[in-house]
C-alpha cells in the first residue's frame, strides 16, 4: 500500500451485525470492526478527528462506543453514536463506523470493513483491496 503525499482527512467506513441484542456480543462486534479499520488503515488515536457510530433500532442494550473505551489510547478520541435511519427492508442488527481520520493514504488505498452480514451492504467492495468478510 503506498503511503504519500500531503495528510488529509478521510472518511473510512466499515459495518457488521450481531444476531442478538446483547450488551457484550455487540460490543465484541464494534470492537473487532474498529480494530480492523484502524489496523488495515494504519490509523493512530491522535489521527482520528471523530468517530460517528450508528446502529439500527432494534439494537438498544449499550452504546457501541463503549467498544473503543476498551482500547488502550483511544478513551480520549470523540465518539457519537445515534440510531441509523429505519428504512423499511434494510439491513437488522447492523452497527455502522465513520472515522474520521488524517492520513496520506489515497481515496482509492483507504480500506473500508465490512462484517457479517454488512458485507451485503457493499458488494462492490467484495474481493477487492477492502475487507468484506462472513464470519
């Protein structure tokens, strides 16, 4: 992956789901997309300007940031979460990430992840250079 060029801030997306909801398997879940979009994206805590975090309505027992607060560095980076819009037909148990984040990857070298179920929110992606992985 070739890193160069001027810092800019970049949207880095990823999403899963969880079968239920339940406190611990959706904070397992957020954790292990956000561990994977850090990792492949080579991302630090200082880079991150934000971190939006959405889920649908039927996951209500806890905050998915609390997923990041688990993580040695990043109890300091700002994180929101909110409900994702409920569109008839779409995509349950769904938990989405945003992170916003300064680095001199490319647009095209930006690595968005997707788990689970999620990867069918992005088949475009499936195979290419981003993670869209069944687990």
């Amino acid at each position: 992956m070739a890193i160069g060029g001027t810092a800019v801030n970049r949207g880095i997306r990823g999403a899963t789901t969880v079968e239920r909801d339940v406190q611990e398997e959706i904070l397992d879940a957020a954790e292990a997309l956000f561990r994977e979009i850090a990792d492949k994206n080579q991302i630090e805590p200082e880079q991150v300007v934000n971190v939006y975090i959405s889920m649908t309505k039927d996951l209500t027992s806890v905050f998915p940031a609390k997923a990041m607060r688990r993580l040695k560095g990043w109890d300091k980076v700002p994180v929101m979460c909110m409900q994702e819009i409920d569109v008839p037909g779409s995509l349950e148990k769904c938990i989405r990430i945003m992170v916003t984040a300064e680095t001199r990857l490319k647009q095209e070298e930006v690595r968005h992840i997707y788990h689970n179920r999620a990867v069918s929110l992005r088949p475009d992606l499936a195979g290419k250079d981003s993670s869209c992985k069944s687990r």
